[in-house]
C-alpha cells in the first residue's frame, strides 16, 4: 500500500506544516502558506486544511488571528510545561552519591523498528518525514531514531535502568552527548521544550538481562515507568526506567 495515501489528507497537511516548522523554514511568530494555497498545493478542500489548522492550534503549534491569517505560534515558555522527574537531581538531593554509565547507544532506521516503537512514534509520518527529508527508502541505513541505555547508580549501586529512543529528525546531536556527564532529560528540555507527556507505572518481574544490569536476581520486582514526552505537537522522546524494587519507591505529595 502507497504509505502516503494512506495518511489522511488533513494529517498529511498537518505533518507537512510540522515538517516546515522543525526545518526551520517557518520560525516562530513567521505566517504560514493561506488556507486557499495550502488546498491548492494538497488538491483538497478548504475544510480539509482547516481542520489541519485547528488541530495544530490546539495543539498550540500554531496560532490563528482573525482578519491576519495563521502563524507559528511563539513558545512563551523557558522550561518544560511537563514536569519530568530528574533521578540525578532527586539522587544529589538526597546527598547520596550520584553516577550514570551508559551501556550503549546507536541509530535505529525505520526498517529495524519493533511494533512497540512503530506504535509510539508512528511509523508512516515518520517514513513519510525521513522520505520527503533525505529522498531514500525505508530500508536506508540513516537513523530515524537514537537509542541509548543507561545504568544510574545511588552510592555504587545500580538503581534505575534507563532504555531511551528520541527522534533522531528533531535532535540530530543528541547521540553524539555523553550521557555518562550529561542527563538525557535536561539535554532533551534545553533543546526541545516539552509541551505535554504520558506516563504508566507497572510492576513487573525482572528479565534476565534486566536484572544483570541492575544487579538483582532475575524474575525480582522491579517498578517500570514507561513515558513519551512531546513538543511542537509530536513526540520527541520515549523511554522505559526499570527500577529495582527494593531499592526505589515513588513517593508525593497531595
């Protein structure tokens, strides 16, 4: 099946204006194309392309004034709408001795996407994104995404596992960080404020792979945070924290 056909055409209008957006073709506070030449250029109907344009405003991607047209919406902000837990932070808070050690880091290309990540980021905006970008196919060997894992310990000892994959589009540098200085949340909020996230938390009995890296027997407890952050409407970033039970609770207040 035509991937692009498959696309709705309002989603298409969408992923095209978003495409133009995180190029840097249309900065913030520039107008974009009219309505008329946006269903002109797209060979739909006005109505088609304004809903693109709503759904971007309510995204707060774009912003509408009536009698002016539409425009890249300013991001009136200097930290991330989302509050995102930073367990290097938390950890130096708590006076205990912080250290991270990254275990690997590579590029993912489209092809070698499991179903889980496809889902998370939506494998046929991404393709048609990599495809109108980079002009090669699916089987490319450019990466579509960055994957790194990370070890964080608390006074030597392993206590979180991070597994993190970020749009490679959006921050092309950030597999050339080293994580084992930098924290990959901070660097992701310096560069591409975040407007909105989801989070799960599971328990979950220890892989065995797992359950090495955190140094606890297999199949032990361990509490999984599974979160996707987004900015300017998409998602830039998923990751899976492993925790190992008895050594890590989340706690708040109400």
């Amino acid at each position: 099946m035509d991937t692009i056909k498959a696309i709705p055409a309002y989603q298409r209008i969408k992923n095209a204006i978003l495409d133009n957006i995180h190029s840097g073709k249309w900065q913030a506070g520039n107008a974009i194309s009219t309505e008329m030449a946006l269903a002109e250029e797209f060979g739909v109907s006005r109505m088609t392309v304004n809903r693109a344009l709503k759904e971007l405003s309510e995204e707060r991607v774009l912003e509408r004034r009536q009698g002016s047209g539409t425009f890249v919406a300013q991001q009136q902000f200097n930290h991330t709408f989302v509050e995102v837990r930073n367990i290097a932070q938390d950890l130096k808070s708590a006076n205990r001795d912080y250290q991270a050690k990254v275990v690997s880091k590579r590029g993912i290309t489209a092809a070698m996407l499991n179903d889980e990540l496809r889902h998370k980021f939506g494998l046929e905006k991404m393709v048609e994104t990599f495809e109108s970008k980079k002009g090669k196919s699916i089987d490319s060997e450019t990466a579509v995404l960055y994957e790194v894992k990370i070890i964080h310990f608390a006074d030597g000892q392993p206590i979180q596992f991070e597994e993190r994959w970020v749009d490679a589009l959006k921050v092309p540098e950030f597999i050339e960080q080293d994580f084992s200085v930098v924290n990959t949340s901070d660097y992701l909020i310096a560069k591409s404020p975040l407007e909105r996230g989801s989070y799960t938390i599971r328990a979950l009995a220890a892989p065995d792979e797992i359950a090495a890296l955190l140094q606890i027997t297999a199949q032990s407890p361990t509490l999984v945070l599974c979160r996707q952050t987004y900015s300017a409407g998409q998602v830039l970033t998923f990751v899976k924290m492993w925790h190992a039970g008895e050594r890590y609770q989340f706690s708040g207040e109400l």
